[in-house]
C-alpha cells in the first residue's frame, strides 16, 4: 500500500559489540532493549529460505558502511552509519510493520522479533562471534508484516469500439460518488467524493471498501453521453479494480443543398439558406459557386430548411421551405425560375396573375392588333 500517512516513529537497529556505547540518542524517547531481552535465536548456516508467515522478507546483499537501502515498496528505510555498525530502520507507512531482522555474517546468522508497539533501539548479538565483534555482515533480511488499510487501487478506464479495436477516449469528465443507503439508487443521500477527467482514457485513485458510482458530466467529443450512473463496489478480496466504461460514437449525418436554374440547371450562387429545427433556427449559409450548402454533424430528426434570399434575377419560389426526416446524409435541390424583366419588384405578382387567369393571350392579341394598326396609318394604307 502507498500513498498513505507515514509514520513520524522509527526504530535504531544497531550491529554493536555488546559490551560497545550505544548509539546516538534520537529524538523521540525510544524503548531500549537490549539482545538478551529480545532473546535472540541463533543458526547455524545461511538464512535463506527462512519464512516468518504472514510477513514477508526482503534481502539486502553486502551492505555497505553509509548505504541507504529501502524495502517493502519503499515504506521501510534502511541507513547504515559510516562506520558500519549502525543501522536505523524507519517505518515509513503506518500500515506496514517490520516483525523480525535476520542478521548474517560467518558461519551463522541470528533472529531477533521485533515489537511493533514501540520505537526501540536495539543492541544486537554478532553472528560472527559470541564476543560481538562485528567487522562486517554479508547480508541482513527485513521481514515485515502489513495491516490491511482498507484502501485499493482502482483504475477507471473510459474507452469506445472501433472496427473491433478498443480505443481509449480522453476528455471525459466524472463525477465519483459514495453510494449510501438505499444503494444502487442515485439519490440526494449520496455525497460527491471526487472529480476526475480521463488522460489517456483512464484516471486512477485509491477508495475505501465499499460502494460507489460514477455520473458522466462530459462526454468526450464525438461521443453520447452516458444516460445514467454506472454502479460499482470495492471489496476486500482484491487489492485494485479496474472499472471499463464504453462510450458510443454519436451518430450524426450531413445535409446539403443544391440550387439550380429551373431551365439551364446552372448552379446558382448567393442563395441563402436557414436550417431550422426543434421549433428554433440552428443555422444559415449562403450557395457557394457551385451552388451548394453543406449542413454537416447534424443528429438525426427532422429539419426544416427555407430559402430566405434569392438569387438575383430570380423569382422567389412558392414553397420556400421544405420539411426533411434525416435519416442518413441527404441532398435537396431547390429550382429558380429567372425573370424575364429587370428586377423592379413591381411586377411580380401582375404577372403571375395575368399568366394564371387566361389575360395574357387576350392582351397579346390585342399588342398585337394595335400594332397593326399603327403599321397600317404609318404606311398610309389607314387614314
């Protein structure tokens, strides 16, 4: 376990001659016991091999006078003094113990248990020789024992399908909550505890055994959101959990808009076109050279789309607007009529009505007759 309060106590192990002064004084008043308290066992031969369960034993080789060692990830800190005959065990973690120290040198190596409720120094017996004389030790094993904290590591990993190929998503925004009771209810009893964005599809923490949830606050770009809280517990069973939540790629299409001349089929530029929809104008854009409007990264729904400007020298159509069900990527074409007559604006609807109501053949013919006439005085046929 990392990552926790450390312990301020620390223990002074020293490899002294028995009949030697002891140590320095520390800081904190520490318990002092000395080898005939501990009562330590001493064995022939090596040590290797030699288990303490539950604890667990990590070896140093050929220490050195002044070294620096650390086991137990790094929660257990080993300073050997320049002479070589002190060593100082410091517990880093609060969770993590040591219970014995093997010390070998010669033809043996002794055991000493280790108290774990106090700070001690502790005088120890040469393996070398019952006179305590140590010039050196070729090695010495720290055993330690852990307390379980509670705590595990937990990965949470936020990812999407593609082509049957998992890809990691960034840019997602969580909300961590504890689950209280009632669980698996996301209610106003349960409490934000964290809030953490995805970096390289996963962001990583530490939580007490018990239950908790997850609420998506953003979703990362391209992708729905999640529609509800993901459930989840930490047990005391494994030391972490890794918890996946896939995303689905938002399905979105592209609309687009071609306008031409009802005749030539030319495409006409400087059209504008208003994209509306859920009652609401989303956007507008005029036709490009070619004569189109690409509406694109649209949701599928239905969507209305006007022509609110014209071409210039060319009749507004009469069902501007046309109503589409967006289903896939769509294309509506839009035909203009051109004017005949200069674009005064005064014409327009005379025009539609006399082609509609049958005047214009009777007002043609009648150009036509006056015309005839005026030929006839001009030649002097008429008088």
């Amino acid at each position: 376990m990392k990552n926790f309060i450390k312990k301020v106590s620390a223990f002074s192990v020293s490899l002294i001659a028995i009949l030697a002064v002891g140590p320095a004084p520390i800081k904190a008043a520490p318990l002092v016991v000395d080898a005939n308290t501990l009562a330590p066992a001493y064995f022939e031969g090596n040590d290797t091999g030699i288990e303490h369960p539950p604890t667990t034993g990590e070896k140093v080789d050929n220490p050195v006078a002044g070294g620096v060692y650390t086991v137990a990830n790094g929660d257990i800190k080993i300073t050997l003094s320049e002479d070589g005959k002190t060593m100082t065990v410091e517990e880093l973690d609060e969770y993590t113990d040591v219970a014995f120290i093997h010390v070998k040198g010669g033809n043996g190596y002794y055991i000493y248990t280790i108290p774990t409720e106090a700070t001690m120094i502790i005088n120890l017996v040469s393996p070398l020789n019952a006179g305590g004389n140590i010039p050196e030790i070729s090695h010495f094993t720290i055993f330690v024992s852990y307390v379980d904290d509670g705590y595990r590591d937990v990965v949470f990993e936020k990812y999407a399908m593609i082509d049957n190929n998992k890809v990691l998503l960034d840019g997602a925004v969580f909300d961590l909550y504890m689950d209280n009771e009632p669980f698996n209810s996301a209610g106003p009893e349960d409490e934000v505890i964290a809030a953490n964005i995805t970096v390289n599809g996963q962001f990583a923490t530490e939580l007490l055994i018990g239950k908790y949830y997850l609420k998506e606050v953003v979703a990362p770009v391209g992708y729905d959101a999640l529609t509800g809280p993901v459930f989840f517990a930490v047990g005391s069973e494994k030391d972490s959990y890794k918890i996946e939540v896939e995303n689905f790629k938002t399905i979105v299409y592209n609309l687009k808009i071609v306008k031409l001349d009802s005749i030539t089929e030319v495409p006409l530029i400087g059209a504008v076109f208003s994209l509306n929809g859920m009652d609401k104008n989303l956007t507008s854009a005029p036709t490009t050279s070619s004569g189109e409007v690409l509406f694109s990264n649209l949701l599928p729904g239905e969507y209305e789309v006007c022509e609110v400007v014209v071409p210039v020298g060319y009749l507004t159509p009469q069902e501007p607007c046309v109503v589409v069900q967006l289903t896939e990527d769509s294309t509506i074409t839009f035909l203009n009529v051109k004017r005949d007559i200069p674009d005064t604006g005064l014409f327009d609807n005379y025009l539609d009505d006399v082609v509609e109501s049958g005047e214009f053949i009777f007002l043609t013919l009648l150009a036509i007759a006056v015309a005839l006439i005026l030929i006839g005085v001009a030649s002097g046929k008429i008088k």
